[in-house]
C-alpha cells in the first residue's frame, strides 16, 4: 500500500504513528516489539519524534528491541555509522538497557562483523530466522535498500542471514541482512522522500523492469504486508493509473 504525505516531516509523523502501532500490537501478542532500523538520512526525523511527547509516553520502551537491517562497517564514532545516528535520534533518549540493542560490532572485519550479526541475532530469535514485526527501510536513488546494492552476490543469498557488500566508490564495506530475512517481516514499511527520488519510486512500483529487479523489488514479505510511504516530491513521476495510492 502506498500512502502519501504532504512532506518529509508529516511522513516522518505517519511513521512515527505506525511505530506505536505495530509495537503496541505486538507487544500484546507477544510482550515484545522487535524493530529493524534503517540508515541513511530519512529515517533520522522519525527516530526523533519517537524521542519526544506525544510518542515516548505510549509505549512501554522495555519492550521494544532494536536491529538493523544495514551497517556500514565504520566505527561507531563515525558520522557515517548507522547505529550512531539511530542513538543520538532515539535510543539514548529512552529508557532501555543495552541488552534490547542487537547492533553489528564494527570493529570487526566486515565478514567477522557478518558473522558476529547473524550470531546476535540467533540468539535474540532462538535459532530461527528472525521475525521483525517492523522493517524500516530507506531506498537509495539506484534501487538499492538496506545495504543490497544492485549486482551485489548478497541479492542471490538465500541461507546465511547477512552478507558483506561494497560500493567500489567507497572506501568501507557494509554488512546487510539477507532478502529471506527482510522478507520474513511482519511489516516493511519503506520511506522515502524527496524529488531525487522520484524516478527510482517510479520505476521500482511500476514494475517495469521485472527482468532485472531493483533490490528494493525483491522486497515482498511473505506475510504480504510492505508499505510505502511516500512525499509528494518523490511521489512526482508515478502514474496513478497504474498504482494505486492511499491518499
Ligand atoms: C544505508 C541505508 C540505505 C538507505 C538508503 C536511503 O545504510 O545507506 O540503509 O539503504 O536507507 O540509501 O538513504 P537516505 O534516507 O539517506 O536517502
């Protein structure tokens, strides 16, 4: 489902919205809400809200356990480190212990890293491949979400749970959760905003290229369940003839 938004901070409201949705949903089925997190610059005005009044009072933080679908393998000091902009946005503004943060440990090899996330996560899932209730995702402007970038062997892994994959342009590897394990989400929410965006948006929900599938097209949860949530700006090029778009 596709729902669009004036601009970035009324998305980043929306999302923040079904944030305490899906985590009081699970939470009553299942007394835990287990959270991918996205990278990148979008998600950062969510995680911020989520900090604040009138969302931090409605969920019973305790609860809640932080993943991440992607890392760049930089330390965590590092402007460009996931984790370090999802605790600066949120998680060192809510009152949660170190154990609901299942973050990649960066000061390893990329492949070590890999390993030691795949492991973490085991862990927290009891051996079986992990069932976020919600997947936040961003969509970079070549298709690529999460760290699966176009090309990249991680596209095909179907066994391990992440991969190691590298732009060539840049100097860090990153480590992404696999495409079985994103689709075994409850919930995939995507956001994306921005005019740059437009063309990718375009062509990733049109589904013109099925042939050659973006990364973010492989994205379809088993539970069937991916949202999009959209600006105007980057909802500019679709044809709302041939998708449909929840207003
Ligand atoms: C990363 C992200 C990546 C991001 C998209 C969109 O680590 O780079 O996980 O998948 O979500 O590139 O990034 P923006 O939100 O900054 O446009």
């Amino acid at each position: 489902m596709i729902t669009l938004f004036d601009d970035g901070d009324a998305l980043a409201r929306g999302a923040a919205e079904l944030f305490v949705a899906q985590a009081l949903e699970a939470i009553t089925a299942r007394q835990v809400f287990s959270v991918l997190l996205a990278g990148g610059a979008t998600p950062r005005r969510t995680y911020q809200l989520l900090a604040k009044e009138p969302y931090i009072s409605q969920l019973p933080w305790e609860c809640v356990h932080f993943s991440w679908g992607d890392e760049r393998c930089v330390p965590f000091e590092d402007p460009r480190n996931n984790a370090l902009m999802a605790h600066k946005a949120l998680l060192a503004h809510l009152p949660i212990q170190p154990e609901q943060i299942h973050a990649l440990p960066c000061t390893l090899s990329p492949q070590e890293a890999a390993d030691a996330y795949q492991v973490e996560l085991e862990t927290f899932f009891n051996g079986k491949p992990p069932s976020f209730d919600l997947a936040l995702l961003g969509l970079g402007s070549d298709g690529h979400t999460a760290s699966l970038l176009p090309e990249s062997a991680a596209l095909d892994e179907q066994q391990k749970w992440t991969a190691v994959t590298r732009y060539i342009e840049e100097d860090f590897s990153r480590v992404t959760l696999t495409v079985p394990i994103l689709n075994q989400a409850r919930v995939v929410l995507f956001m994306v905003v921005g005019r740059r965006k437009a063309q990718v948006v375009k062509d990733v929900l049109s589904r013109s290229n099925i042939k050659s599938p973006y990364p973010a097209q492989l994205i379809q949860p088993v539970s069937g369940d991916v949202r999009w949530f959209l600006d105007r700006e980057a909802a500019s090029m679709l044809d709302e003839k041939n998708v449909s778009i929840e207003q």
